[in-house]
C-alpha cells in the first residue's frame, strides 16, 4: 500500500466512474414518462425498474470471478460500455420494448461498474484515504443520481423531449470510459477469491440471511420511493408530471447530505443506535407521506425521508461484515446479489397500486422498515 502514488490524474477518472454508477437511478424519473407516453398498467411500469435490478442477483458474483482473472479497470470498462449503449437506444428508437432493453442494459453496465470500481478505487489511494475517498465516491454518486430528473426536466422545459437526458448520459459516459482507458493504472491482486457456492452456503447461517434480506429491502424501499414518488403526487393533489419529478430530485437531494454528514458522524457516535433511530424514523415518515395533506408537505416529508434512510445501507453493510470479518467477501457478495430487492419490491408496490391505490402500496415500504428496525436488535446480540 505503501507504494501506491496517489496522483489526481490516475484518482479523477476512477472517481468519474461514480458518476455513470449514478445513472442508474434515471429509472426513477423514466418510470413516470414511461408510464404516461404508452398508456402503461402500473404493473408494466413497474417492470421497468425490475430490468435494472435483477442483474445485481445474476451477475455480481460471476462478475467478481471475471474480475479476479480479467482485472478490475477491463471490467469497469465494460460496464461503462453497456451503461452507454443502454443510454443510446431509446434516444435512436424509443418504444416500450426498447426502453425495457435500455434498462437491461443499463442494469448489467451498472452491476458490473458496482463490483469493479470499489476495488480499483483501493489501488488507487493509499490506504489510511481509502474510507474518506469511499465516502466521496458515494456523494458524487448521490449527486449524479440527483441531476437525473432535474436534467430530464429542463429537457421538457427547453426542447419538449425529457428522454434528451439519455443522450446527455452516453455522452458523458464515452468520455469517462475513454478517460479511464487511457489512463495507466497500476492493480494489485489478491489469492483469496469469494466463490458462489461458499457464498450461497452462508445463507444457512440464521444471522447473515437475515441482514442479506435487511439488505434486500433497503434497496426496495430505496427504489421503490424513486418510481413511485411522481406517481403518488400525481395521484394525490393532480400535479404535473414535471412538478411531481422534483420530488425524486429533493429525495435525491437528502440522499446526497445524509451521506455526507453520515461520513463524518459514523467515525465519533454510537452507528448501531443510530441505525435504530433512523429507520423507526422512516417507518413513520412514510406513514405520514401516505396521510399528507398537500404536495409541499409531501415534498418535505420526502426530504425528510432521504435524510433518514439514506446510511441504511452502508450501516447495514459494515455493521454485518464487521460481525462476521473473516466471511467479509462472501458476505460483500450477497449483499450486492441482495441489491436485486430494487427489482422485487416496486413490482408488488405496482400490484397494489392497480388494485387499492397508491397510497396502499406504500404499506410495503412501511413494512420493510420495521424490519430493518429490527435488525437492531439482531446486531445488538
């Protein structure tokens, strides 16, 4: 570690990976469109973030062994690659079945640049910078997941065309690829590989399965509140589209500042107890965003709950490995597997939505975070 030469010139194009990471949460915003342009059932629209997400289960493991043999800056490219052939396809032909394969693309690219870009980031900082440059890289990718709508907005505003913002996306995803690939990066490699069936075993274990379901429906609450936010507004006080899309940026936006102030707080307080706090808290958030009177108080209570679940997942995530460190690869491994909770949970929240409203959807989300309040408990044994 100690020889590692920490130049911005090799840190920049790395962190820049991040912010492709973050185009996946145009889904969000692209559910909503999607929704209106073709007419969509809740349901169908609802399959939209489902294409994302199922990826993470299917090939984050067997990315993780391509890496091993490949190395890590080939494979983050790769992801780019798909990330920006994705974003091209419905800006050239847009239709339901091609927005369907957008995501899929978008979903596979994203998978692939979320198992590669962490590691590599490690090259390429010495190692007492590795957690602050960690927690950097998640708030440039909590910014570039906040433009998302904001940019597909503006497109509506200034030239009638929100799906512009996919044309905008492969664009910048080109050149963060072509700046990665040109840059020389020296890796390290490790003889200690997770494999999927040692991965899979963990499961028995009573504790991991149920901080890997903890995991699982973080990421469903996480994306179910960003493809359901415009739909609830609309539904609720007949907003428009575009002023019903703010709302996922203001979530965004409080994604953005908890990180940031979690980075700084987890080091000097007890993060077991604010785990406790934090997700009681977005439990009644989201009862109360259910119950709202008015869209400003639904924007506020979004922001407030961005603020309260936005360090779920990095509580969950270090707290369970540091548990159990010495299964801290298989662990990592699935817990991203567990990330496919993004394409489970907005499916039935779609079911739900056709057959009682909107608002009892949301009972869903409500319920997924009294389980993770639960895990305090769990942890705390």
């Amino acid at each position: 570690m100690e020889n590692k030469v920490s130049s911005s010139k090799i840190i920049i194009p790395v962190l820049l990976s991040y912010v492709v990471m973050g185009f996946v949460d145009i889904v969000g915003v692209s559910t909503g469109f999607a929704k209106r342009d073709f007419d969509l059932s809740p349901e169908m629209s609802q399959l939209l973030p489902s294409m994302v997400f199922i990826w993470f289960f299917a090939l984050s493991i067997p990315v993780s062994v391509v890496q091993h043999n490949l190395g890590k800056k080939r494979v983050l490219l790769w992801g780019i690659f798909f990330t920006a052939l994705g974003m091209f396809l419905p800006f050239l032909v847009y239709s339901y079945a091609v927005l369907l394969g957008c995501f899929v693309l978008l979903g596979i690219g994203n998978t692939i640049i979320q198992v590669a870009s962490n590691p590599l980031l490690q090259d390429v900082v010495s190692e007492k910078r590795f957690s602050s440059f960690m927690s950097l890289s998640q708030f440039i990718k909590a910014i570039s997941s906040l433009l998302g709508p904001l940019i597909a907005t503006f497109m509506v505003a200034q030239y009638g065309d929100w799906k512009l913002v996919f044309l905008v996306y492969g664009l910048i995803s080109i050149i963060v690829g072509f700046w990665l690939l040109i840059t020389p990066i020296k890796e390290t490699t490790s003889e200690v590989k997770a494999s999927f069936t040692s991965a899979l075993k963990l499961l028995k274990n009573p504790f991991v399965a149920f901080m890997v379901f903890a995991i699982f429906l973080i990421v469903g609450i996480d994306v179910g509140i960003n493809t359901n936010i415009q739909n609830l507004l609309t539904q609720q006080f007949g907003i428009s589209l575009e002023k019903a899309s703010l709302g996922i940026s203001i979530y965004f936006g409080a994604l953005m500042i908890t990180r940031f102030i979690g980075a700084i707080l987890f080091a000097r307080i007890n993060t077991l107890k604010f785990l406790l706090w934090s997700s009681l808290i977005t439990a009644l958030l989201l009862l109360l965003l259910v119950l709202s009177v008015s869209a400003n108080m639904s924007f506020a209570l979004i922001f407030l709950i961005g603020l309260s679940s936005g360090n779920l997942f990095p509580l969950i995530f270090s707290l369970t490995i540091s548990k159990v460190p010495k299964r801290a690869n298989e662990i990592s491994g699935l817990m991203i597997m567990a990330v496919v909770g993004g394409a489970i949970i907005p499916p039935i929240m779609g079911v739900l939505t056709n057959i009682y409203g909107v608002q009892w959807s949301f009972l869903v989300l409500i319920i997924s975070a009294l389980y993770i309040f639960s895990t305090y408990f769990k942890l705390k044994d």
